[in-house]
C-alpha cells in the first residue's frame, strides 16, 4: 500500500491511483566526489573495477564520475527491489554500461543484476552530479 502522494517526473500522483503491486522509480542523486580504495573494495568487484577503468577511458569521464555513476545505479537497484543498503554491494553488479547521445549532459544505461535478476538503471550526468533512476518494470 502506497502511504503518501508520489512525484513521478514533476506529475503529482495521487495514492489511490498509484497500483501498489508496482513500485514507483527509484531516484538516486550523488555528487561524484574522490572515494576512497577502501569504499572501493567494499562496493565493486574486480571485473567491476576493470569496466569502471575501461569505461572512464572509454567514454572520457574521470573515475570519479564512473564510481559514482556505478555505486548510485547500485543503490537505485537496491532502493527498488526494496532492500536499500541491507546487501552486500558485491553481489550486486554492473555488467555493462552504455553511453547516450543526450544534450545537456551525459546520459547512460546501467545493467545491473543481483540474484539472476537483471535491470537497466537509467543514468544523467549534468553537471558534477549523477542521477539514476531504476523503475520496477516487471509488475
């Protein structure tokens, strides 16, 4: 049961016509800051952290930016499937993330699995910041 009115992309939705059998999307928003190794270790695995160096050449970003965008689409992941933090940050991975043709910014798609269950986190980056939203499409 949904307790209280969810804003849904700036559309105030009422909790009467919200269908609790399907969640609304999970918005993340993290400043890209410098993460320490022993965050790193703890949130990513190796075949993670070869991706994160990968992509951050790849695509230009810093690695500051690249952690982020994977620990917040993580997190988005986690806040949706209704875990929040609860899991180890390991076992749920990003297996590929894919760069957007976008204006104002950078957009990407995240691919996160965690126990076979395998979603696309949707990323923006507009400034110093990344936004991820994941949306329980299942339901």
């Amino acid at each position: 049961m949904v307790a209280a009115a969810v804003l849904l992309y700036g559309k105030r939705r009422d909790p009467e016509h919200v269908n609790p059998e399907r969640r609304a999307p999970e918005e993340q928003l993290e400043l890209a800051e410098h993460r320490d190794r022993s965050f790193v270790d703890e949130a990513f695995t190796e075949t993670e952290a070869r991706l994160i160096s990968g992509k951050q050449k790849e695509y230009d970003v810093g690695e500051n930016m690249m952690q982020t965008l994977f620990f917040s689409a993580k997190e988005s992941y986690l806040k949706m499937k209704g875990l929040g933090l609860s899991v180890d940050l390991r076992s749920v991975q990003c297996s590929e993330v894919v760069k957007l043709p976008n204006k104002g910014g950078i957009s990407f798609d995240v691919f996160v699995t965690h126990d076979g269950d395998e979603r696309k986190v949707q990323a923006h980056v507009p400034s110093a910041y990344v936004l991820t939203v994941c949306v329980d499409d299942r339901s």
